[in-house]
C-alpha cells in the first residue's frame, strides 16, 4: 500500500443507527494536508449462498425490496451473527431460514467489498452442494420470501438479460460460472 494515498481520521461518530447498519461521519485529513468530512455505511459482514440441488438446479428465492419497490430475484443472503461460530456456518444457517434446504457440503467462493467507496459491507460467497429441502423456512419478521430452483443456464441468461438485478447473486452467479464450473 502507498502511505502517501494514506487519509487520517481525525474523529469519527455515529450520524444515524438502525436496525441493519450505521452511518458514520468522519473528520479526515487528506494526503495534501487538507482536512473535510466522510461518510460511509457500516454493516455486518455477510454471506452470499449459491445452493445446488442434489439433482444440479439451483435453488432461488424471490423477495420483496423496498428500496426498489419490487420483488426481487436473488440467492440466500444475510449478515454473519455472533453465535454462527464461522462463516460457513453462517452460509449453512441462511440457507436453511431462508429456504428449508440444507446443504451436504460449501465450499467458499470469494470475499468482496462491493462498495467500499461509501460502505464497509464485505460479501463472503460460498457455493452449496447436495441441497435438500429438510424444513421449514424461518424467516426473520421483517422478510418475505417464496422458494423455487431453476438452472444455473437460466441464472446466466437472466443475468445476460439484466433480468437478474441483485448485484449479490449476479456476482455469485458469474463468479460460479467463470471460475468453478
């Protein structure tokens, strides 16, 4: 890393805390000397699952998004909590709340930060094999989620088609497709 592309933060507070994420305002010293303000979002690390089907579909859920006012097409997602242990077990936990299905074997992916210009968000992705539906979901109170399986082709397409727009699971889905297919 090059120390003079290096800011100091001169303080930092939380402007706003909800449920889900904190924003924090910052005072900071550029490299030139000058000082200004930033601020960013912070939430909990979180994991990405793509799950296969011991048959090879992928199992998708469909889920209301209110910044965007739409059902949206994605993957089992959600933040690391305390008591997961490990990441993995975290991938295992939000596939079985999310879905049902439980997963005979993940192997990690790839860890991102998908916006680290205005967020400290970190995405760990993790694929999910021999997936079988063994429950019932149990889902947060604040999620609405339906469970159905496609292909990974059909993933692919709806990506090419911009018809795929949670940016976790397209980055999932061309990550799988590129590298571990």
């Amino acid at each position: 890393m090059t120390d003079d592309l290096t800011w100091e933060t001169l303080d930092s507070r939380v402007a706003y805390s909800c449920e889900g994420f904190d924003i924090y305002n910052e005072d900071v010293r550029f490299p030139d000397g000058e000082t200004g303000e930033f601020d960013y979002l912070s939430e909990s690390e979180a994991v990405v699952v793509l799950p296969f089907t011991t048959d090879g579909d992928v199992v998708v859920i469909e889920e209301w998004r209110q910044p965007v006012e739409r059902v949206n097409d994605g993957l089992p997602a959600g933040s690391i909590e305390a008591d997961d242990g490990d990441i993995e077990a975290a991938a295992r936990r939000e596939l079985r709340e999310e879905t049902g299905y439980e997963a005979g074997s993940v192997e990690h992916l790839t860890t991102v930060e998908p916006a680290n210009g205005f967020a400290d968000s970190v995405f760990h992705y993790y694929a999910a094999f021999d997936c079988e539906q063994r429950t019932e979901q149990n889902l947060d109170y604040n999620e609405s989620i339906t469970v159905d399986t496609t292909t990974l082709d059909d993933l692919l397409d709806a990506a090419r088609a911009d018809e795929l727009r949670d940016g976790r699971s397209t980055m999932a889905v061309l990550y799988y497709a590129l590298f571990e297919r």
